[in-house]
C-alpha cells in the first residue's frame, strides 16, 4: 500500500494560531520531513480558497502555489492535489502550470482533478455555481485538453464549454516524455469523486487513479460500479488505482485517542466556529475508520486493501502543532503495510538511475 500526507495549509483550520508569517515555514518543514521518510510516496494539498467546515478568516493558502514551492524544498517525495477544480482555472493555462511544476520538480507531480462543490467559494470567487451537469461536461472536456497539450505538445477541442484552437505546452511535462519508465499519458491523472453515472465513467475513461469514498461498504460499492464503467468503455478495471482519504486520530490506548479527540474539540472551538459546527466536525472525525489504536487502524487499513484500495492520503489535523500522532503511525503502522523497497525502485527507475 502507498501513503500519501496532507500537509496543513489553513482549509481545514489546521493552521489556526500561528502567526502567518510562520506559515510557509510550518508547511516547509513539514514537507521536507515527509519528503525524508520513504513510506511516504506523495504529500498533498487541497484546492480551496476559504476554509472550512464553515468560511471564517483563517488564512489558507493557494495549492498551485503550494506545488511550485514545496518542489523547490523537496526532491524525493510526490506532490499532488486533492483536487484541483477544473472550473477555477482555464484547462489550458491549468494544463501549462502543471507541465511546469513537473518540470521544476524532475518528475513529481501528480494531478488531482474534480468538478468542485464548494457552492461558496464558487460564488464568492465570481465563478457562479453552474448545476453539477454543467461541472462534470467540463471536467470531461477539461481532462480531455490537459491530455492533448501533455501528449502531444498541443490541444484542439470545439467543446461545449472549452473552445481550444492549437494550444501548445513546451516544454511537455518529464513524466510521459523525458523519464525513463513514466506513464505515456503524461503527469499522472487523479479524478477524484464518487457521482456514480458521469465522475466514476470520467475516471474509467481517463483516471491512472480514482478517489472516492473511503469507508469500507462505501469503497466497495463504488468500485464495483467503476468496474462496470470500465468494461463499458473497454478500459482495464487493473489499470486503475484506487485511493482514499482518512482522518487518522490515532492514540498508544484509548485513553490517548480519547485526548486526541478532546484536542479536536478544543482546536475547532479555539477557531470561533459555532458550537453545533464543532460538533457536527468532531464527529465526523470520531466516525472514521481511522480513529483508534495502531493495532485497530491497522486492522482497518487491512480490510480496505483487501477490497482494493491500495493508496491511502492520510490527514493529522494536530500536524502543525503536535506530531506525536504522526510519528506513531509512522513507527507502528507504515513499516507494515508500506511499500518502501517498492517505492525506492520506481523513484531510481525514475531518475534513470
């Protein structure tokens, strides 16, 4: 199984309390000690503007920004988003950023991409909040032109919401061109979300990987309906890797989760949000399948990579502050179900080495 580590940038108030000049040396730090410890594969951000659960003024921090930056203070570790929205950026200058992080980071980005929800963000930003059928043609076309420019060095596309006329991305990404053992199809494509007629048929069309939801009826429900899609459109079920993300609250007994969660608690409040707001966020973190003792989050992750979910992007909202709960999952949980000598192959592979 592959671990990827989201790193806090404020989207979820994980950055609460440091004064903001801090900020990019919390998440550097954080990064290059990822980037350090090989069981991680990839580090992750998400693709949001205003914070969450409810929109306050933490600060948070751009994703695209957050690639350039952590590819130029790491140099081993994966960089990805989860996700980037198709509809915030145009797919060709989206397409172009993207060719340019890899490059400037030899190799290492992975592209996560969704047709967005965050109807307040949308609206704020000027962007409208077209209905979810809308969104997902321009996913689709969208996936379609980033994989033209990273291909071939050009898009042409007479969408319905995307009108591209020779749109050229050179240099082309390393990953499909320059890399020795690299995917042909160029960076590779995360289409992330589980609507089960149109984002699960994208991703049968066009995903090296998928994520949806992650608890353990629900992964099994939406893979077996993305197998179907697949044999619809004649894609290899097998070639698609299958991920999810995880709240991890993990605890040496259960007296230490109990005080995670109670940490929970006291954080969320701290930020001003609502008392039913806090609630509603504390359990949804007590909920997951990753709450427990290392024993139990292993048992877990065990029984979600028997149904097929080989890739976990893991997420410590205590990170900025305290990486105690980080540092037991990475004694007590990666060394038994990580891939390391897998992953030090493929990044020398990679390199050419």
């Amino acid at each position: 199984m592959k671990f990827g580590l989201f790193i806090p940038q404020g989207w979820r108030h994980d950055l609460v309390g440091i004064d903001p000049a801090q900020h990019w040396g919390v998440m550097a730090g954080l990064a290059r000690r990822a980037d350090g410890i090989e069981d991680w594969t990839s580090i992750w951000v998400y693709d949001h503007f205003h914070p969450v659960p409810r929109p306050t003024e933490a600060g948070v921090h751009e994703a695209w920004s957050l690639m350039a930056a952590f590819a130029g203070v790491t140099g081993r570790v994966r960089l990805g988003q989860m996700c980037t929205c198709m509809s915030y950026r145009e797919p060709t200058y989206l397409a172009k950023v993207a060719a340019t992080v890899d490059v400037v980071s030899e190799g290492r980005l992975e592209m996560g991409i969704g047709a967005g929800w965050y109807e307040h963000e949308w609206r704020a930003y000027g962007y409208g909040f077209p209905r979810a059928g809308e969104r997902l043609a321009r996913l689709r076309e969208g996936v379609e032109v980033m994989r033209q420019m990273w291909t071939t060095g050009r898009a042409t596309l007479d969408g319905d919401h995307y009108t591209v006329d020779g749109a050229m991305c050179f240099p082309q990404p390393l990953q499909g061109t320059s890399l020795p053992g690299s995917r042909a199809n160029g960076i590779p494509m995360w289409v992330a979300g589980g609507g089960e007629k149109k984002t699960l048929r994208i991703a049968a069309e066009y995903a090296d990987y998928t994520n949806f939801d992650g608890s353990p009826e629900g992964f099994s429900a939406k893979s077996a309906i993305l197998e179907q899609h697949c044999r619809d459109v004649g894609r290899e079920f097998g070639e698609i890797v299958r991920s999810a993300n995880y709240n991890v609250v993990i605890g040496r007994d259960e007296r230490e989760v109990r005080e995670r969660l109670a940490w929970i608690r006291n954080h969320y409040e701290s930020a001003g949000l609502p008392a039913d707001v806090v609630e509603e966020t504390v359990r949804s973190f007590e909920t997951g399948p990753l709450v427990g003792t290392p024993e139990q989050v292993l048992e877990r992750l065990k029984d979600l990579e028997s149904r097929g979910m080989t890739y976990a992007i893991t997420y410590f909202v205590e990170q900025a502050y305290d990486l105690s709960g980080v540092q037991l999952f990475e004694r007590e949980v990666l060394p038994e179900l990580g891939d390391r000598e897998q992953h030090g192959h493929l990044w020398h592979l990679l390199r050419g080495e």
